[in-house]
C-alpha cells in the first residue's frame, strides 16, 4: 500500500479558530441600513434628552464636572453645592477682569448663582456686554488706524488679540451655565468610552481597577483609594474648585475600570436625578428596542445567511417582538427588587425585640442565600446584557428564553464570553481609530479647499490674524475635537446663518460616526452570541429564525378553485390481475434485473 501525500491548499480560520468570526464585524457594521438605523436611534435618543434638559429647572441641572465628582468623592447634592459655589467664585473673577460693573452688582449676580445658575449668566452677559466692549476697541484701532493709513500685519494682530480675549471670556460665561443632566451624562459616558478604547489598543485591561471598584470612600487629598491615583490620570484643574475629569491615554484606566466607571456614571443618574433618570431611560430602552433589536437582526441574517435585510423589514421584525426587546433587560431589574422586598421584609422583622433577633439569626442563611441570587443576576445581566437582544433576534423568542440563553451561555462558558469579548473590543478600538481619522480627512480635506477660496477674506473677531470667513462659521478640525463651535464675535453680516448650516452637516458627520460605534457593538454581539450557541448548544452557525410570509393569491395557483359541481371525478383503484384484492392496491413487481 502507498502512502499518499494531500496538499493543504486552505485553511477554513473560522472553522479552525471561531473568535476570527469577530472580524467580520467592520464589514457588517458598516452597511448602509445598519448605520441608519443607528443614526436615527441616536437622534431621537438625542432629542429625548435634549427636551428633558430644556425642561428641567435649572436650579436641579447637573453642573460641570458633577458625575467625576460624585464617583470620586461619594455622596450627592454637596458636591453639587460646593461646585456652584466654585463657579460663583469663578464668576466673580471674570467680572474683575472685565471692570466697569460695581461691587454689589457683582455680589448680587454671584449670590443669584446658586439658585437660577442660567439667570446669573444671563446677567453676567448683559452687564459686562461684551459686544459693545469688543466694538468699540475695534473702532478704536481702526480710527488709529486710518490716521496712520496703517493696516498691516501689525494691526491684524492687534484686531486678533481683542478678538482672543473677548471670545475666551464669552465662553467662560457660557461654560458657568449648567450643562443639563442629560448632556452631562452624555459627556462623561463619551469620555469613559474613549477611555476604554484607547485602553484597548495598548491591551490595557485592568490598570486602576481597585481604586475604581472602591472609590467613593475619600477624597484626593484624604486616604480614600484614590490619594494613590497618578494626577495625569485624574485632571485637577484648579486647586479650589477641584474641577475633576478623566483622562483618556494609555496610562489611565483600563477596559475593565472605564466599562465599571460607566456604571457608576449610570448609578449617579439615577440616585442623583431619580426622576429624570426614569424618564430618559425608559424613553431610551424603548428606542433601542426598536432600533437595536432592529439592527441585531440584520447582522443575525446577514451573518448566517449572507442575506441583506431591508430597513423597513428590519422594523417590522423589532416591531412584532418590541416586548420582548422592551422587557428583556428589565426581567433582571424585577428579579432583585423582588428578592430585595423579601430580605426588606425580613429586616422589619429582624427589627422586632427579643423574637427578632433570634428568628432572623436563625434565618440569616436564607439572606445570604438571597444574597447571593441577587449576585448571580446582576453579574449575569451585566455580563449577559449584549446576548439578550441577539437571542430574540436569531431565536425570533421572547423575553424569557434571551434571558434564559443569555445566563445559561455566560455562566456555562465565562472565560470563553471574556475572551470573546476582548477580542471584539481590541478589535473594535482599531477600527474606530481607522474610521475616526477617515472622517477627519473627510473634514480637514473639505476645509483645505473650501478655505482656498476663501482666503481673501478678513475676520478678525477669530482670533487669528489670518483668520478668514469660513473660520468664522468652521473652526479647523482635529482628532481630538471634530467640530467645534465658532468663535463668539467672529461671524460678520450672514455668517451666523452660514455658520449653523454647516454645523448641521458637521454634526451629523460627527454622529455617522457614533452610529458606526452602535453598530459594531450590535453587530458584534450577534456574533458572539452565534459562536457561544454553537459552542454550549452545538447549533449550526446556519440557523437561524425565518418568518413565513403569508402567500400570495397569486402564488397559490393561476387557476382559481373549482367549485363543488365541477369537482374532478375521483379515480377508481386499479384492480391488479388475478382477482379482487379487496381493496387494497398491489404494488408493481420489480423488473427483472436479468432482462
């Protein structure tokens, strides 16, 4: 017998490795639906916020810096006083800059602060009026100017300078009003995201994980867990006002400590802003229901199937299973809050003289036992949360079986989800530092040669003695800052008009760019959850729930049934040869195979 030698031509990787599956998720999440789908979840998850802040008192408006302070520190509304009084002090300061206002002007504006932040800046703005200040220095140089007959570098700088310090104290002013609870949770959600992804690309997974678990217990200063957090970590703008930020870089937080920062952004919304908190999260569980589950079954059928859903076929299959997107993540929200209501009872009990004591420590291992289920479901749905939606999606199920699935396939195989996990997040970090910089040279390209022509003209209420009308409407671009707002006094004539025009095409640029972040994050979780399915179900990658469409009249038969006297005649059984058979119908003997 010969040995026979096969050449190995390929290698099937997605069969030999599975976690390479996770790579196809660029491709995916860049389809045209998917990206729509995610651009209008985000504008009415937008909007939504948008009217909760216009409508909130703005005495009960969260201010800057108000979420790091409340994870750093602990504790709740003092810190939301003692960071009015920082920029009541900070108003003070700019009215001194400024002059020409008295001193109980200045104290009443800064006293009013603490209660109507808005109104305080309102007054602020009408009593130091800036544009009359910055118009008149203007008119001063040109007259000096003119008597001169001199214009030249020298004067453009000088315009420039006047125009620097008018639009740096303006925006002070506006950086003092409140930013709206809703934009300041926004604000530091983004930046704990781009933390984890800059984390990410370096492979930093748990870099500051114990003081961010533990913190809250001190302040920077104290012997709290974070004295021992580096300062290019933690930003201290000012010494007074401890304004505080986080740092993004590969130095500061990991992946683990930014993804545990964000629940903690979430634990200050709704223990801050209770009632705010119910109203946007509701709101926003219930566009993503739709939209998510929506964008979860096109990746389903285009990663099985290879097939392009349609965005209105998408909706429709959200909008038939909207409960079950809807209540899927609030299963586990009953879950411990019905076990919490029965340790609460316990605790009425416990509380009882004499019988108390002895009966609840007695009973004390069924709380722990309470305990401990409450623990299994909270990490279950935080670890589990990405396969709830991807479940009803692929299964065409309910709420009960994503649940069911989603803890069964977590606890069954946890390294495995971790490692899937990390995977789509490394690999996720890369692709949005692609897709970043492709949309920078989207904008930098636009700005290059819309700015040659025009370069002629002259604003010096910019900034920059170079400054021309389209810096005036669009600021310059970068990496870090996308779009950025124009310059306080740097419009002339119709450039404010110019000005918001463009900044409505550059801000929904900016937002393909967060649908894309949505998109990968659903699209990437269906495929984890397929792997995960086939792994602990053995379940092809293939399957995958397909609705039956109701027929048309059309496709059931071009001839319309007969009616009941036109009814074919009924074939009479053939009688076989040799005799009656009663019946029955004798199958033909097979022919010979011999002829």
């Amino acid at each position: 017998m010969t040995d026979q030698t096969n050449e190995l031509r390929r290698i099937n990787w997605s069969e030999c490795f599975a976690f390479t599956n996770i790579f196809k998720t660029f491709r995916m999440a860049i389809s045209p639906t998917k990206l729509l789908l995610a651009m209008a979840g985000l504008l009415l998850m937008g909007f939504c916020g948008w009217f909760l802040d216009a409508i909130w008192s703005s005495k009960h408006q969260a201010v800057k810096g108000a979420v790091v302070e409340y994870v750093v520190r602990g504790g709740a509304g003092m810190h939301r006083d003692g960071n009015r009084e920082a920029l009541a002090k900070r108003l003070r300061v700019l009215y001194q800059e400024m002059g020409g206002v008295g001193a109980d002007q200045i104290n009443k504006v800064a006293d009013r602060f603490k209660d109507n932040p808005n109104g305080a800046v309102d007054d602020a703005i009408a009593d130091l009026d800036l544009r009359s200040q910055f118009a008149a220095e203007m008119g001063l140089l040109e007259a000096a100017a003119a008597e001169k007959a001199d214009r030249g570098k020298a004067y453009r700088e000088q315009k420039a300078r006047i125009a620097r310090d008018k639009n740096r104290v303006a925006g002070e002013l506006e950086a003092l009003r409140p930013q709206g609870v809703f934009r300041t949770f926004l604000s530091y959600e983004t930046e704990c995201v781009y933390q984890m992804l800059d984390a990410a690309r370096v492979l930093n997974f748990t870099n500051l994980l114990v003081p961010t678990i533990t913190s809250g217990s001190g302040g920077l200063k104290d012997a709290g867990p974070w004295a021992d957090v580096p300062a290019s970590v933690l930003n201290v703008k000012d010494a007074e006002s401890k304004e505080l930020s986080i740092k993004t870089g590969p130095n500061g937080f990991g992946v683990l400590p930014s993804i545990f920062l964000m629940l903690r952004g979430l634990q200050w919304l709704m223990f801050e802003h209770g009632f705010f908190a119910l109203l946007f999260l509701v709101f926003s569980l219930a566009i993503w229901s739709l939209f998510g589950g929506a964008i979860c079954r096109v990746a389903a059928m285009n990663f099985a199937r290879d097939e392009q859903v349609g965005f209105k076929t998408a909706l429709a299959f959200a909008g038939r299973r909207f409960l079950g997107f809807f209540s899927a993540p609030l299963l586990p929200v009953a879950m411990v809050a019905g076990i919490g209501v029965c340790l609460f009872i316990g605790g009425l009990f416990l509380s009882i003289p004499y019988v108390g004591e002895l009966v609840g420590g007695l009973l004390t291992g069924l709380a722990l036992l309470g305990g401990f289920l409450i623990a299994l479901i909270v990490l279950g749905a935080v670890g589990g949360a990405g396969l709830m939606w991807p479940t009803i999606a692929v299964e065409g199920s309910d709420a009960f079986d994503a649940i069911s699935r989603s803890y069964s396939y977590l606890y069954s195989r946890p390294w495995r989800t971790a490692f899937y996990a990390l995977v789509a997040t490394v690999y996720g970090a890369f692709c949005y530092l692609f897709v970043r910089f492709f949309v920078l040279v989207v904008l930098k390209s636009t700005q290059f040669f819309v700015g040659w022509g025009t370069r002629w003209t002259y604003r010096p209420g910019t900034g920059s003695a170079s400054g021309t009308k389209l810096d005036a409407m669009w600021p310059k671009a970068s990496f870090n800052d996308l779009y950025l707002s124009p310059p306080a006094f740097g419009a002339e004539g119709w450039d404010k008009v110019g000005a918001v025009l463009i900044g409505i095409w550059a801000i929904l640029l900016v937002m393909l760019l967060c649908a894309y972040l949505v998109s990968f994050l659903f699209s990437g979780s269906t495929i984890i959850y397929y792997l995960l399915r086939r792994e602990v179900d053995a379940t092809d990658i293939s399957e995958v729930f397909v609705e039956e469409e109701p027929e048309s009249p059309e496709a059931l038969g071009a001839v319309s049934p007969a009616a009941p006297s036109e009814a074919p005649p009924t074939p009479a059984p053939s009688e076989p040869a040799g005799g009656d058979s009663g019946g029955e119908v004798t199958p033909p003997a097979p022919a010979d195979p011999a002829g």
